[in-house]
C-alpha cells in the first residue's frame, strides 16, 4: 500500500528497520490500538526518535474509540478520521500522509536542504521530523549525487532511469525528485558548473 516506504520521510522499509505508528498513540488512545486507519508504516527514526507519542493537544485527554467499541466504553468521540483531523484537531496536530497533500503544508528548498512550512500544521510537522542535522546531511549528499548525474550525464533519461532505479532501492522519491529538477534549472540556466564535486 505503501511502496514499502516510511510515510513521513519517505526511505525505504522492510521488515528488519519497520515500525508501525499509530498517528494517534496507543499510550493516549488505547482503544485505537488495532484501529486500521490509525497505523502507518514507519522508519524506526521517525516513529521512535521523531514522532515519538506526540498527540495533538486539542485530543489531549479526550476518550476516543472505534465505532465497534462505542457500545462497551464510555467515550468523547467516535472515531472518524475526517471529523477528528478537520474539526477537533485542525491546527495543532502533524500532516497525517493518508488524508493531508504535504504540499498544502510544507514546501521543500533544494538549494538549502529543508522544508520550508506553510501552515501551523507544517510547523509541527517540521519540527518533529526535519530539523535535525542527520537529515539535512543525507539531504546534502543525495544532492551532490544528483548534481553529479545531471553533470555528467548529458542523456536526461539515463539520469532519469538511474534516479528511478535509486528510488527503488532507497526511496525518498520527493526530496530525489525535487533535487534533479533544481539541478537541470540550474544547468540550463548555466549555473551548474559554480559547484564540483568529486565522487
């Protein structure tokens, strides 16, 4: 369902580096803990070092439980995820990658490494997840790769089809993408050749 990727930065997953988040945590919402529209395949990093049990605090505190569960437990709310995300915890909570476009909320600046936020939800998000420094250091060799290809490779769809097939093996196709189409901007704005790097 996934492409076998984390939903929040993308790397690849298998089993061996997988963990699987409850977007809203089993710690506050037990009765959400086998609840399917609430599990996200993740990367360990960002399910136990970024994400963690962040809960939005306009939930904090509240019961909430399956609609199978409403009959046996008292409880605020019912859950459906609509309702929950866009009336209850509309500003204070993370882009949840199943229902938000990422793009509403966070814009990504290849030329420096980092997402850029548009919204409060954004902000959080940010915070959470990509203002560390390991990240902007993987951003930045995954950049001087593909500054690489595209300099050297005159053939764009051979820098395409090597892209492809590193996404493949590693993921992070946004950030990957992203990058490939600053550095041809950039070579056909003749300013590719200011920066080498030697691989």
């Amino acid at each position: 369902m996934y492409n076998n990727t984390c939903v929040y930065c993308g790397i690849k997953i298998d089993n061996t580096n997988m963990d699987v988040d409850h977007y809203l945590p089993s710690s506050e919402f037990p009765y959400l803990a086998y609840c399917w529209e609430n599990l996200l395949p993740t990367c360990k990093r960002c399910n136990q070092n970024s994400k963690s049990d962040f809960c939005p605090k306009s939930l904090t505190g509240k019961k909430i439980v399956e609609n199978m569960l409403s009959e046996q437990f008292e409880h605020d709310f019912i859950y459906d995820k609509t309702y929950i995300l866009t009336s209850i915890a509309k500003d204070d909570r993370l882009i949840e990658p199943t229902f938000d476009n990422p793009e509403e909320h966070l814009e990504f600046n290849p030329e420096f490494y980092f997402y850029e936020s548009k919204t409060k939800i954004g902000e959080i998000t940010l915070r959470k997840f990509f203002q560390h420094k390991k990240v902007t250091e993987e951003w930045e060799k995954l950049s001087q790769f593909i500054h690489a290809l595209v300099l050297k490779i005159k053939d764009k769809q051979a820098v395409l089809e090597t892209l492809k097939l590193y996404t493949e093996l590693h993921g992070q196709e946004y950030v990957c993408f992203k990058f490939y189409e600053y550095w041809l901007t950039e070579q056909e704005e003749g300013r590719i050749d200011r920066i080498s790097y030697i691989f």
